[in-house]
C-alpha cells in the first residue's frame, strides 16, 4: 500500500483507518517535547513565543477552511456544528493568543505579518488546498488532523493526574483542547469522516487520505520546527 493509498478494509472507521497509516508522526506529536514542556510548566518563552506567533497565522486559513467545510456540506446538520466551533474559534481561542501575545510582548508587527516558517507556509498551503477543492471530505480530513491531534496530546491519560501548569500560557492552551466540548466535537468529526466515506469513490477516499496525511506530517514538522 502507498503512502497515500485510503485503505480498503472496513472493519474500523475511515478516521481510525487513516490515523494508522501515519501513526509514527502522530504518535511523535502527542508525545512531542513541546506537549511534555508545556504541561511540567518548563517550556521557555522563547518557544512559546516562536510557536504562538506562527500557530496564529493558521486562523485565517482555518475559518476559512471551516467555511468551504460548511459550503460543500451534503446535509444542514454538519454546518449547524462547523458553525457553532468557529464560533469558538473566533472568541475563546482568538483571545486567548492575544492574551499571550500581551504577556509576552509581541508587538503588533509579530502578531499580524511575521515572516512565515516553511512548516507554517506549507499548513496554510494545505488548508487552502482543501478549501479550494469544494470536496467536503478533504476539508473533514485536514480538520479531523488538526483538532484529533491537538485533543490526543492534551487529554492523553497519562497526563490527566497532573495539576495544571501555573503560568495560563501552558495552562490556558492545555485546557482550550481538553474539555467536554472540544472532547465532542473531534469525536464528531471522526464520526463524520466514517459516516462520508461510505459514499466516497476509491478516487475521493485516496484523495482525503492524502490530505489526511499531509496534515499529520505537516503537525510533526510544526512541533519541531519552533525549537529549530
């Protein structure tokens, strides 16, 4: 099987089945450095900073990528609860990295046109690519990643007997992706890329697990780069 084949077999979820096919650099996410640093309290500002400048130049794309997800919906139910996460997106997330920015005094220049990772570049690539292709399972797939992966590493049980960080910087992001609401929504998505690949063409599903696989990928290279 290729890297970017969708596998046949039916006996798991669409979801999980493309979660397999690249769970080294998953895995390599959830249990990164930064996952570990952020959640003992030592992680340096200088990465926190590095890492929250470039992450907020995703927000943009990402409404964006909700929307196309909304658009290209095949029933009214999916867009009800798009809509109801960007709305999220759009107020506790966005006020939450102003906050930081505040508190680690990044000036307005950082926050609004930083020079751009290639990691960083390459995402914002990724999601436009989904959005542009009017597919509603490549945009499901990009967004399975990018809220699956963030919920794996914060609400992994081996953490969840740890008291929260002391700082809201690590404790804030930390919480912002493991709570009953977050918890719902990526079990929904999951959900969601099952319930859509039964209809899919073997042409439609190879082309989501590539997305699929890209943004898994592009995550590890993410988490890498901002101690590069």
């Amino acid at each position: 099987m290729s890297a970017t084949t969708a596998p046949a077999s039916v006996a798991t979820g669409f979801a999980e089945q493309l979660r397999q096919l690249c769970l080294d650099d998953w895995n390599a996410c959830v249990q990164h450095r930064f996952v570990h640093e952020i959640f003992d309290g030592s992680l340096s500002d200088d990465v926190l900073r590095r890492y929250l400048v470039q992450d907020y130049q995703f927000i943009n794309r990402f409404v964006a990528l909700l929307g196309a997800a909304i658009a290209s919906a095949d029933v009214f139910a999916p867009r009800v609860t798009l809509s109801q996460f960007a709305a999220m997106i759009t107020s506790d997330e966005n006020t939450y990295f102003l906050r930081c920015f505040d508190a680690l005094g990044v000036p307005a220049s950082e926050r609004l046109q930083p020079a751009l990772t290639a990691p960083t570049q390459a995402f914002q690539q990724l999601m436009h690519e989904a959005a542009q292709s009017q597919k509603y399972a490549n945009c499901i797939a990009v967004l399975a990643v990018a809220e699956g992966l963030y919920l794996d590493w914060a609400d992994q049980p081996a953490k969840k007997h740890l008291p929260l960080p002391a700082r809201f910087e690590h404790a804030e992001w930390i919480t912002l992706h493991a709570n009953d609401f977050f918890r719902g929504f990526v079990g929904w998505l999951r959900s969601e890329l099952d319930r859509i690949a039964t209809d899919l063409s073997e042409a439609e599903r190879t082309e989501a697990a590539s997305y699929f696989q890209r943004a898994v990928q592009l995550e590890r290279q993410f988490f890498d780069h901002v101690y590069a």
